[in-house]
C-alpha cells in the first residue's frame, strides 16, 4: 500500500471513530468542561463572559437599561423603585419563571431564593396577576434591571451558565435596587481602581454613585465584582487596599453583611439582631 493510500485509510478511521459518538455526548462533554473551568471563575468573570456580544445596553456589565429609562433612577428621589411592604408586614416580590428551564434548573433559582426567607423579610411568590413582577427567562446572559420598574419586568438567567447561586442572587439584588460594591461613594478608602488597566470605553462601569451605604465596605459581598473586571488583557482593575491579598468576587451567595444591607433597606426590622 502507497503513501497516499495508507494517509486515506488514517483519515477514514478517524472519522469512523469521532462519528462513534452521538453529536449530543460530545456536546454534553464540551458542557461540563465549560462548567468545571467556570467553578474556578469569580463572579465577574462568568458574567461578563456570559453577556460579551449581548445586543442589550447593560451598564456595569450586567443591569439592564431600556431605552425608556436610566440606569440612575432608583437614585432619582421622584421615584421609588423599592419593593413596597404588604400588610403582613414582608416585602413580597411576584415571579414567573419561564418554562425554557427544566426541572432542576427551576429548583435552582427557587433555592437561591429560599436563601432570603429565614434571614429577611424578602418573600418571592408566584405570580397571581399583579402588574409589577419578575419576569425570569434564559435569555442572551445574566442580567437585571435596577429595582423595581411598577411593570413586568426581565431578570435574565441563560442557562445553564447564569445558574449558579451567588449569580441568581446577585441578579435579585440587582432587581431589589442594590448596586455592585465597587460603585458605592465610599469605595475609595477600600478598594484602588487601577485605571491605566481599565480600557477607556468601560471607565463609566467604574462611576461612584451617590449612595446610601447602609453598612460597612464588604470585600465578601456577592456585589463586590473581582479583581480582573473590565481589566485589560485579565490586568487587574480592583485591588482591595491596605491588603491587596483579600480576596474578592466571590459567586458562593449573599454575605451576612449582603443580608443586613436588605434587612436595613427594606426594613426588615425583626431580622435585625
């Protein structure tokens, strides 16, 4: 058998063997690669991977602004986009979730949920025909808008890579009217936003707003983005000061200073110990 002969024999073996598994076994193996390398991801990382080449004008990287509203209402004292308190004395937010996910994923979200009740007076119910609610779908990336919009309204989970549950969390939040910890007035005596590592079109994602803190800066908030956000070439954008080794941007859930900020917002007043 020639040269040329025996390198077709090769190449048709190789394909017989690539073509021995189905097209959904390689995919699903290509899934948990993707997962496993997203495990060791902070939070930042995942989202904005999720969201890169979204179509959507997302500010910060992940809140969702319609052309009809700027990302800085909730700070607009002519509005309120807090979450009203029901006569029971909870701040109950209506949810539908869409039928793209599965069961598990479903099971997902309604954990992440479950982790404020006990801790807060934040309830998620189903929702029952009222006009302002959340509208939860897979959509292109993870993203929300900024609390309460008084209509239907899209938290975007993508599945599978959104559904982690400090990003469903972190997504909620978002809707409940928290923004991310780097953005807070007081973030300079914390953290050192290291601007010649920061491409220039995504300084506006590094904007101090005019806050009400409520609490402490907190390093392990599920709102803190990670060292590396928007950084150019994975440099470093965010470095915690004095000790530039604390970590952040961590994706496990709400810190107990995440729950005592809702608590204060909200005024959760018999959860406050």
């Amino acid at each position: 058998m020639d040269l040329q002969a025996r390198a077709l024999l090769l190449l048709l073996l190789l394909s017989a063997v690539c073509n021995a598994y189905p097209t959904d076994v390689r995919n699903q193996t290509n899934y948990r690669i993707k997962q496993k390398n997203s495990e060791k991801e902070d939070i930042t990382t995942t989202i904005l991977r999720m969201n890169n080449g979204s179509a959507d004008m997302l500010f910060e990287g992940d809140v969702f602004v319609p052309r009809s509203r700027t990302a800085k209402k909730c700070l607009d004292p002519r509005y309120s986009c807090f979450w009203p308190k029901s006569s029971n004395g909870n701040v109950e937010i209506p949810f539908v979730l869409s039928d793209e996910y599965d069961h598990n994923e479903k099971n997902q979200i309604l954990k992440a949920m479950k982790g404020f009740e006990g801790r807060t007076c934040i309830r998620f119910l189903r929702h029952r025909g009222e006009r302002a609610y959340l509208s939860i779908e897979s959509k292109f990336g993870c993203f929300s808008l900024m609390g309460r919009s008084g209509e239907r309204q899209l938290v975007s989970l993508q599945r599978p890579g959104c559904l982690n549950n400090g990003i469903i969390q972190h997504e909620l939040l978002h809707a409940m009217g928290f923004y991310h910890e780097h953005t807070r007035s007081d973030r300079d005596k914390y953290v050192k936003i290291n601007w010649d590592n920061i491409q220039e079109y995504y300084y506006k994602n590094f904007q101090k707003m005019d806050t009400d803190n409520l609490t402490p800066y907190d390093y392990s908030s599920v709102m803190q983005y990670g060292k590396t956000a928007f950084g150019k070439n994975r440099a470093e954008s965010i470095t915690p000061i004095p000790d530039p080794n604390v970590p952040i941007g961590q994706r496990e859930g709400m810190s107990d200073t995440d729950i005592l900020r809702v608590n204060k917002l909200y005024k959760c007043w018999s959860y406050i110990g």
